[in-house]
C-alpha cells in the first residue's frame, strides 16, 4: 500500500486534490486507517489516478471526468476528443474578442475622437481585428529567465540544511530546521520539480502553486514520520518559491526565507516574514532596527513542519519586465548583509551565476553564522545572447 504522499507524487495529484476526489467519490483510497484517518492506495489505483491528473491538466471539469473514467477506452477518447474540439471553438471565440478588444482600446488610446466614433459591435470588426493581431503580435517581447542557483553551509554550521534550485520554471529556496531538516527542505523542493518537467495543468498559475504546496507539505511530513518519535514535531522547513509563466512570476512564500526584485537599480522587498519580530514590528511593538538584535528574530510563525496542516502561504502574481532581477534567498544571506551591499552586489553582477557567487561570499565574509542559499533569475528578451 502506498501513503497517500508517496502515491500523490507518482500521479501528479497533490494530496489535497486526493482528499477532495475522495470526498466526491471520484477516486477512492484502498484503505482508510479507522483510527488516524489517514488514506493508503494500491499501486493499480495509479493508472486512474493518472488519467484524473491528465484530464484535470486539460481543465475538464470534475462531474465529466466522472463521465469519462466510466466509459472503456474507446468510448473515453471520443469524449475527450469531443470536449476537446468544444474547447478550442470556445478559445477561438474569446481570441477573436480579445483582438477586437485590443485593437478598439488602442484606437481610442491613440485618438479622442475614437471612442466616441468606434460604435460597432465585437463581431463586425473581428476580421479587422485579426488583421490588425499581426502587426499587435510583431510588436510583442517574447521573455524567458537566465537562472543560478548557489547554496554553502557558511563557516559555523557543520552541515547545510538549506536547498536551492533553479531551474526554466522554478525557482525555490528552502530552510531546514530540526534533526531532519536537509531532508524536509529537499523534499519540499523536489515536490515543486514536476513544474519544471511537464507543461503547466489547466488553471489559475496561483492554484497551481499552492496546490504543490500542499504537496511540499505532505512530503515534509513524510519525512518527519520516518524520522519518528520526539523529533518528528521539531522538523520544518521555509519555502519562498516563483513560477515562471512566459510574462509572469506567480510567487510563493512560507517563513523566514525571502524574494527581491532589482528593478531600474532599486531593490524591493516582495515577501513578508513569518516570524514573531515581524508580527511586532507590523504591531508597532518593535523597530525594524530593534527586530535585527532581537533574541526571537529567527522564531518563526509559519513553516512546512511535520505535524499540523499545511499553513496558508502568501501568493502573488508580479508582472515582469526585461532587466528585471530576481533574488530568493535564505536568511543566512538577509540576516548577516545589509541591505544595501545585496543592492548593490546584485546590480554590479554581470549574469545571475556571478551574482549568487558574490551574495554567499559576502555572507562568508560577514562571519558566515548560517547555511546561506541564493537563487538568482534575469528576465532577458529571448534568445538574446
């Protein structure tokens, strides 16, 4: 039998997607444990599971997903192959839209006179408008990220329980804590990959990530119940996550770890700490210079741990621009290095591997107390060399 964790990463459903489709009697665990609750599947259970996770990456809704596993594989293509084509007449109708939009907005950016004189309706104009789409379409910036990822134990800490990684997609820092710590901010990361790997499921980029969070959840509770008894509670990890879209970061956060933007030479803050001397400080019951000295500062509020729910995360959505830089790191880097030397380190660097470099050597240089971990992504003009 398979933990609900270990069978949710060999399908591609995150845990909380198998408790759900349990609930609708879409599909059911093997065995449920009469006394903890927790669900166990069958490895033939995989297969199914599978063909949910691929219909559900289509967007098909969960009632005609019912309809399609009932069906034999026959009479299961012809459906799919049937929502399918409805599918794509659907987005031919909102692209047609959507152009005509655009072109009638730009024409009335352009001249006063045009939203007074521009009366007819989307479908009179819509083969204007996918005229238009070409020469809208030329003017269009295709992006994509140059990345680096650098992680270092520092100079006191006698092993590393941070994780680093960037890769097309993801970018994820994570910081470990407790006797299993490496492995639980390993386990959390390697539970984002698969974003990485696959094209991206039908949905909202921001359900998307927060239910591999839910994932990377489950997998540092995996990891604290091998680790068993008195320990099992102790272990945790942060996690401060970005999804990469084509034009967008969809961001994730949970703990102490951080994200940056360098943007026009200004570096901006993007998260929000989850530790005790953030809450007083937003309180107003500390400085921020206070909160820096505080015996508390690394006390934190939220984590992945190995007991309790996964806790809700930030989520947000940031617009990119090219130039733009982006820094996720730990607080082995943002609590040893000013502000303003992460500024001004990550601006003078020419490519984000010599800015990750020059980040956890200036942590080393400031004592190197920490793990430090740094992930840094450029938004460039693609296939710009």
């Amino acid at each position: 039998m398979l933990t609900i964790g270990t069978f949710a990463k060999a399908c591609r459903l995150s845990p909380k997607a198998l408790r759900l489709y349990d609930e609708l009697d879409l599909l059911r665990p093997a065995r449920v444990d009469p006394d903890t609750g927790y669900r166990y599947y069958a490895p033939e259970q995989l297969e199914w599971a599978r063909l949910v996770a691929w219909l559900r990456r289509l967007g098909m809704p969960l009632a005609r997903i019912r309809q399609v596993c009932a069906l034999d594989p026959g009479g299961a293509a012809r459906e799919i192959r049937a929502y399918w084509a409805r599918v794509e007449a659907e987005t031919t109708a909102r692209r047609d839209l959507a152009l005509f939009l655009v072109d009638h907005l730009t024409q009335s950016s352009q001249s006063p006179q045009a939203s007074q004189s521009s009366a007819s309706s989307p479908s009179s104009q819509a083969s204007q408008a996918s005229q238009s789409s070409q020469s809208s379409r030329k003017d269009t910036i295709m992006l994509e990220l140059r990345y680096s990822a650098l992680s270092d134990t520092g100079l006191v800490r006698d092993a590393n329980q941070d994780t680093a990684y960037a890769g097309a997609r993801v970018l994820a820092v994570a910081d470990g804590c407790g006797a299993g710590g490496a492995s639980a901010s390993t386990a959390a990361v390697e539970a984002l990959k698969f974003l990485d790997e696959e094209p991206l499921p039908a949905g909202g980029v921001l359900n998307i990530l927060e239910d591999a969070v839910q994932g990377a959840g489950q997998a540092v509770q995996d990891v604290a119940a091998a680790v068993g008894g008195s320990a099992r509670d102790e272990i945790g990890t942060t996690l401060t996550a970005a999804l990469w879209t084509g034009s967008q970061l969809a961001l994730v956060h949970i703990g102490d770890s951080r994200a940056y933007l360098l943007r026009d030479g200004e570096l901006f803050l993007i998260t929000h700490d989850h530790t005790v001397v953030q809450s007083l400080v937003d309180e107003g019951r500390l400085t921020p210079e206070e909160a820096t000295v505080h015996p508390q500062r690394a006390l934190l509020i939220k984590a992945l741990t190995g007991g309790g729910p996964v806790p809700d995360p930030d989520l947000k959505l940031h617009d990119a621009r090219p130039e733009d830089r982006y820094l996720l790191c730990s607080d082995g880097l943002s609590a040893v290095v000013p502000t303003e030397d992460v500024r001004r380190l990550l601006a003078a660097a020419p490519d984000p591997q010599a800015a990750v470099r020059a980040l956890v050597d200036a942590a080393n240089a400031a004592g190197g107390p920490d793990n430090v971990s740094c992930v840094v992504a450029d938004v460039v003009e693609a296939g710009r060399q």
